[in-house]
C-alpha cells in the first residue's frame, strides 16, 4: 500500500480555534487520515502549534507572562480540545521546538548559499521607550479611512484596510504605550522570490490537472501578480534565531525569522520531533528527504493560506536546492460562515471549539461539518440548520435505526443474534444497494469530496431504514416468526457494517455501535463488496447489548439556548 503524508494548516497559538478553523483543515485532514489507514494504507498525520510572530508576544504580554510560558500553555490547551474532538494526529508538534530552529536555519543557510538571500536595509519605526525597532503589529493608532482607534500597523480590523504603520493617526507603541516614535533605518533578510518565480509557476503549472480548482486558481492568481521579494526577519524577542554563523551583526542585533518563513518548515520540523521521540524505528527522513516516489503528500487548508503554501513555502523548498518532498494536492476550503458573517476570534463571533464541545459530543460536531464542509463554495453555520440535521440525519436515520433494532430483537428474541431462516429476494436487494453505495462512499473519499462522502454515508444508513420498512418485522413476527428473525440478524450485520465504516465521521458513535456485539474476533478495518452484498459478520448466537441513545434530539428548547448564548442573526 501507499505511504501518505498529510498535513492540515499549523493552528495559531493565539487562542482556541472556532468551527470554521477546524472544519478548513484539521477535522477533514483526520477523517481522510482515518479513512487511509483503515484501507491498509501507512499514513503519518502531523500537525503542530505555530507559535511565533508579533501576536504571540502580545497575548504573553496581555497575560503577563513570558512568551516561552504562554505558548507551552497554549499549547497544551489546543491539544485538549483537539483530542476531544477526537483528531487522531501522528504527532502534534510546536514550532518553537529544537528541531524547527534546527531545520529552519539548515533552509536559509542554504538559501543564501544558493543567491536566493540578501540583506537589505529598510526604514521601519522605532520607540525609544522600548529601546527597539516595532513589527507593523507592535503599532498601534487610528485608522485613517474608517476612525476605529485600535487600528494595526499592518491592517485595520473595522475595515479591513491594508495600512503602514506610518498610515496611522496618532500611532503608539503596543508595548509601552509612548507616542515618540521615531522612523529609522535598520537591515533584514530578503527572500528573493523574483529569482524564483519561474520555477515556481512550473511546479504550479504541473499540478493544474490535479489539484482542485480552488486552489490551482489561488496559486495562478499570486503567481500572475507576481513574486515580490519579501523580508524574512522580524525584530522580536520570540522566535527562530537568524544563525549568528552566516549572519552575525543581525544575529547580535536579536534578528528572528518571519513566522510565515519558518512555519512551514514545522511540517518536517514536526516530523522530526515524532522521529526523536523512537529514533531506532521512526526514519523522519524517509517521509521528507528524496520521497518523491515513494510518498504522496496531502495538505489541508482554508483558502487564506493557499497562497503560502502552493507558492511561497514550494519557492522556499526550490531554492535550497535539495531533495525535499512538495506537495502532491492541496485540499483548499471557502470559508465557513456564522449566520452568513465571519468567524472571529478576537470579536468572538461565532461557536469555538472548546464551547461546542461542552454542549454536545465531538460526533455531533464532526458530522455536521463535514456533511456541509465549504468545498464549491462558502457555506454558513445556522443553528436551525444544525439542529436540524443532527435530528434528521444523526438520530432518526441511524441512531433511531440501531435503537430500534437491538431493543426489539431483545424484546422478542433475548440477548443473542437471532437465527432466522436463509436470506431471500429482499435480503440480495439489500445488499446489492449496499455494496453499491459503499463503492460511492468510497470513491468520494478518495476523490476528497467530503461533503458528497458524507452523503454517501447517510444514503448507507437510509438503506438500513427502508429494508426494516420494507419488511416490518414488527409485523413479521406475527406470522413468520424465522422471517423476523432473518429480518433482525441481517439488520444488526448493517448495524456493524455502518459501524466499520462510519468511523472516520463519527468514530466515538461508531466504537459504541461496534461494541454491543460480543465478537471475539472482530478486526475487520474496512468492509469489502462481497462482505457488504452477504451482510454476514455477526453470526447467530453473537451476545450482543443494547447500547445508550446515540444520538438525542436537540429541542425547540435547546435550539432557542444556543441561540441566546451565542446568538443567531445574520452577520
């Protein structure tokens, strides 16, 4: 089987994350990753923290606490939530880690050997309240277009403008407060991107056929404007040292690398870090170093990050000139909307991750998004619309179906599979539908069309419901009591069929569905046609129990709460 590489968009560590961060990269990163592995294929899932810039050092300093603290913290807060939810990362690195400075330094050095680096001097502001040179977002004022007073020097967040720091009215240090600041000249690092544009739009242009619109269009767009070249040193206390052996006056001067320059290289800075953790059996190498042929790569992100990722970070990796493993297709999402407004985290606007899972389990959560993960197109989060589909397709369509099933086949037939008689005309149906179903679930799985995988799944669960309306076997068993027999036994082998294959969705929902039969010798990962067309895993005579409700109907109640809390208009 193949090897799979795949990698979700790094979380920022400035906050937990909101629905849409994690229905944009991280959750169809994980059920895709599920979904390998349970086909047999050798997958590593690797994600991390990324940990440095300017609003890492603002939220320490909001907190007081040192930076280093506030992110282990962070860190470990992310990762809570994100278990909850059930991702079942390879490994969760964090950018700030040894590795990454390592790995990230070898890549400029490099650069700059190979002409793609130069140091340039530029003009930026400077306080002398706080003794150094201020990032764009270290200055803060009034935006001159709209008036909101809280502006950035890199962007105002009413508006949404592109500012200078020198745009603002009023400017001020976010650090100290002072307003005597002053413009001086001082040195950075510079990617020369220009040097490098024509190699990337080859490497871009070769993946036209193969990645998915929205991204190869991201790509296209950059790509026609232009590369720039573009400085990658800030002057922060928190981040990856500019190595004092190749650039020892900016080293002294405290120089660190842009976030956006050494993010990316956590991918295979998280990789080492696995590596470290089992070096005699974990080759990190093997997954990033001269595996082109042997490794398909796969990357998750929302459509902000396209751009760094299909240009920016494969230019970074061309100009060192080495061996190292490029993406093989980009999964890009639109954006997930509330009520038709943006997610926000700093305007908290919106549900966050933590908060959905103190109102209902991960499976709920899971489902809902990925069922309307924004592919084509934007999609918009209601709690109507949420509401609705947790009861519609989660509770009636199959939580109501395996209830129903396992408590009236105890009812009538105690606590063991029934038997019943040979399977007939209907039972063949079934399972023909079923085999053909699964390959359409299948397919869009592998295609990465989640939302038309999801439906897949929910016309697999339906399948289930109309055989068990077909043959009533509430009715049956007045008269053939073998024929409900037969009925029940081939409705509970759907049962674990739904429960094998649902897992990369619902994986909590479907350990429970697995659960309530006693098999001793259930490894089955994956489902193929012929099991699904003879529907016989669960013999009779297999124990089975009655498990808790799987999925509750969420009330008029429950829909008028959530909209109180977290409000519900039109953004």
């Amino acid at each position: 089987m193949a090897r799979h590489l795949i990698t979700s968009a790094l979380p920022y560590i400035n906050g937990i994350k909101h629905l849409g961060n994690m229905v944009g990269s991280m959750l169809p990163a994980d059920v895709y990753s599920r979904y390998l592995r349970q086909r047999g294929h050798d997958v590593l899932y690797i994600c991390a923290t990324d940990e440095h810039g300017t609003p890492a050092e603002l939220a320490a300093k909001e907190q007081g606490l040192p930076v280093d603290e506030f992110c282990a913290r962070a860190h470990d807060a992310q990762k809570a939530v994100y278990d909850g939810f059930a991702l079942a990362f390879d490994y969760f690195g964090r950018s700030s880690s040894p590795e990454n400075v390592e790995i990230t330094q070898h890549f400029a050095r490099k650069l700059n050997e190979n002409g793609f680096i130069e140091e340039r001097a530029i003009r930026q502001v400077y306080s002398p309240a706080d003794g150094r040179f201020l990032p764009d977002r270290y200055v803060e004022g009034t935006c001159p277009h709209c008036g909101y007073d809280k502006a950035r020097g890199d962007q105002c967040e009413n508006c949404t403008r592109v500012l200078d720091p020198t745009d603002l009215i009023d400017p001020r240090s976010a650090i100290s407060g002072s307003t005597e600041l002053e413009v001086r000249e001082t040195k950075h690092l510079f990617l020369l991107q220009s040097k490098l544009e024509n190699e990337v739009r080859e490497w871009v242009s070769r993946h036209d056929k193969d990645w998915p619109q929205l991204a190869s269009s991201i790509a296209h767009k950059w790509l026609t404007e232009g590369l720039h070249d573009r400085a990658i040193t800030r002057d922060l206390d928190w981040g990856v040292p500019v190595p004092a052996d190749t650039w020892p006056e900016l080293a002294a001067e405290g120089k660190v690398f842009y976030v956006w320059f050494d993010a990316p290289i956590e991918y295979i800075g998280a990789t080492k870090e696995w590596a470290d953790q089992d070096p005699e059996n974990r080759d990190w190498k093997a997954w990033w170093y001269d595996a082109d042929d042997t490794v398909r790569y796969t990357e998750f992100m929302a459509k902000d990050n396209v751009p760094f990722h299909t240009v920016m970070f494969p230019a970074t990796e061309l100009g060192v000139r080495e061996p190292w493993k490029k993406v093989d297709y980009v999964k890009a999402f639109n954006w997930l909307t509330y009520y038709g407004g943006k997610f926000s985290t700093s305007q908290k606007r919106g549900v966050f991750t933590d908060q959905a899972l103190d109102i209902l389990p991960a499976d709920y959560w899971r489902y809902f998004l990925i069922a309307n993960a924004p592919e084509s197109d934007d999609s918009s989060f209601t709690w109507e619309h949420f509401t609705a589909t947790v009861n519609k397709d989660l509770a009636d369509t199959l939580g109501n179906f395996v209830n129903r099933v396992l408590s009236f086949s105890k009812k009538r037939f105690g606590e063991e599979v029934p038997a019943g008689g040979e399977p007939g005309e209907a039972e063949a149906r079934l399972g023909e539908e079923i085999a053909r179903l699964l390959a359409e679930y299948e397919q869009q799985m592998e295609a990465l069309q989640f939302r038309k995988a999801a439906a897949a799944l929910r016309a697999l669960w339906s399948a289930g419901n109309s055989y068990l309306e077909e043959k009533a076997p509430w009715l049956e068993i007045k008269t053939d009591k073998e024929g409900a027999a037969l009925t029940l036994r081939t409705a509970m082998n759907l049962i674990h069929l739904y429960a094998v294959v649902s897992e990369p969705l619902i994986p909590a929902t479907s350990a429970a569905m697995r659960g309530a039969f006693a098999l001793p010798d259930d490894t089955a990962a994956w489902v193929t046609a012929e099991e699904a067309k003879a529907l016989a895993a669960v013999p009779a005579g297999t124990p089975f129990t009655v498990p808790p409700v799987l999925f509750a109907k969420l009330t008029d109640d429950d829909l008028a709460a959530y909209k109180e809390r977290f409000g519900g208009e039109e953004g």
